[in-house]
C-alpha cells in the first residue's frame, strides 16, 4: 500500500512539476520552420498550460486569434481544448476544438469541435502525414466548394 502512495505521489509530481512551457515552445520552433507564428501569453498553472490570446501568423500574414488555449500532458495521454478561434476570412469562427492524443495509437490524434459553418471530426495520421477533417452539417453552403465528398460527407484532405 505504501508504495503505490509513493508511485501515485511521483506521478502527481512529475506531472505538476514537468516543464509544459519549454513544450510549447518547441511546439513554436517547429511551426516557424513552416512560417506559422503563434505568438502568446503562456501561463504554466501546475496541472494544465494555460496559453492565452494567440496570433496566428503564416508567412507574416495575420490569419487569426485563439483566444484560449488549455492543454494537458499525462503520461499516455494528451489533450488540447482551443476555444473561441477567429479566422480572418468569410468571418469563419470556431467555438471549440478538442484535440487528443492516446500513445496506444501513436500516429494518430483526433481532432472533433463545433465551429459556425458546422461540426468538425478529423484527425491527423502522424505516420502517413496526412489529415482529413470532415464539416458535418454545414451551415455555410460557400465552404462546400473548398471540400470533397464521400459516404460520410464533406471533408478536407491535406498533407504537411
């Protein structure tokens, strides 16, 4: 019994004390390699990181704002609530994006969120490098010429 008081103890603290911070920061390097620029007021609150009022830049053109950020790091989880993201273009907003991350299946992370066009569920395959995110019930009949159309509905494929 006392050891599994200790094990969860050192859990609890390693995750408190890991430095989310230095992540996201890595996060932004990576992203500047393909001119994205994610400015921001990074906050590490023990528990969660805490990323508030972020541009988005590509190639030094302003492409919008996320107003909040919260992601949270365990050991074989992760996850990512966006909320409230502004696009510069056809006044496109989104109310919230959840993304997760489960290392039992490592090349994929699953993207689902609710924006004023319609529903989002996607994902990113990691290994392939490829994303395909559906809109589901589509609000703004102007985005259905941006995307494809299969059995389950419109969606965007793409490729980093």
């Amino acid at each position: 019994m006392k050891k599994a008081f200790y094990l969860v103890l050192f859990f609890l603290s390693f995750f408190w004390f890991f430095p989310k911070e230095n992540l996201f920061f890595s996060l932004q390097d990576t992203l500047a390699k393909n001119r994205i620029y994610l400015p921001s007021k990074v906050k590490d609150k023990g528990y969660k990181l805490n990323i508030k009022k972020t541009k988005i830049y590509y190639n030094k053109i302003d492409f919008g704002k996320i107003e909040n950020i919260d992601f949270f790091s365990f050991l074989i989880y992760n996850k990512a609530f966006l909320s409230n993201i502004k696009l510069n273009f056809q006044e496109l907003f989104i109310k919230k994006i959840d993304i997760s991350y489960f290392v039992l299946s490592p090349f994929r992370v699953n993207i689902v969120g609710d924006a004023n066009f319609g529903k989002i569920d996607g994902f990113l395959d990691l290994k392939d490098k490829k994303g395909k995110i559906y809109i589901l019930d589509i609000k703004n009949n102007d985005i259905k010429s941006l995307l494809n159309k299969d059995k389950k509905g419109y969606f965007y494929a793409f490729s980093f």
